[in-house]
C-alpha cells in the first residue's frame, strides 16, 4: 500500500538500500581515515557531502571546516576531493561484490544518487 507521504513500497525499499549501502561504506571509509591519520578528511567529507544528503543539514562552508582543524579553505578543499576519491572507491568495492559487469558497478551508482536525490 502507498503511504501517505506518497512513497510506495518500492521507493521506500529502495531509499532504505541505499542509505544502508552508504551506512557500510561510511563505517569502513572512517576506519580507514581513523587508521591513516585522516580525521579532518573524513569530518569534512562527512559534515559537506554526507550530512546534507541523509539528513538535510546545511552544506558547511569549505572555510569554516578547514577553521575547525587550522587549515586554509583550499587545503580543506583538497581535504574533500581526496577523501571524495577515497570514498568513491569503497563504493565501487562494495558494489563490486554483487554487480556482474563494471557497467553494472556505474549503473548502481548512478541509480544510488538517484534515489538519495529524491
């Protein structure tokens, strides 16, 4: 039965999927940055990328992140893209686990941004 905030069962489904599929890759991605010395790549990464997309938070501003950790707003850009390029990897390898083909690896992915884009 469709609810009455208008999701069907599918797209109810499908949004837990993929905010499960982020939660895992999440987890791993602040091992890793725990385990290399990474703290402000993964708050910044975390705090600009993620908090928007799962919980509607404000985008926090490149120069007030880099603030936090006594980094200019360039190196806590560079902060974000390194850690955009790191977690864009874990996504691929989690994907890889169950995608057959490399082109089901980028069509999941771009069918993930679709659902958290909704």
């Amino acid at each position: 039965e469709p609810q009455d905030d208008g999701l069907t069962p599918d797209k109810i489904f499908d949004r837990q999927w993929a905010v499960g599929l982020v939660m895992r890759v999440i987890s791993r991605f602040e091992t890793e940055c725990r385990n290399t010395d990474k703290a402000a790549h993964c708050d910044i990464f975390l705090q600009r990328i993620i908090a928007p997309i799962l919980h509607g938070a404000r985008e926090q501003p490149l120069a007030d992140l880099g603030a936090k950790y006594g980094i200019t707003e360039k190196q806590a850009g560079n902060c974000l893209l390194t850690a955009k390029r790191v977690y864009r990897r874990m996504m691929e390898d989690e994907i890889r686990l169950y995608a057959e083909t490399e082109e089901d690896v980028d069509d999941e992915i771009r069918e993930l941004f679709l659902i958290l884009g909704q």
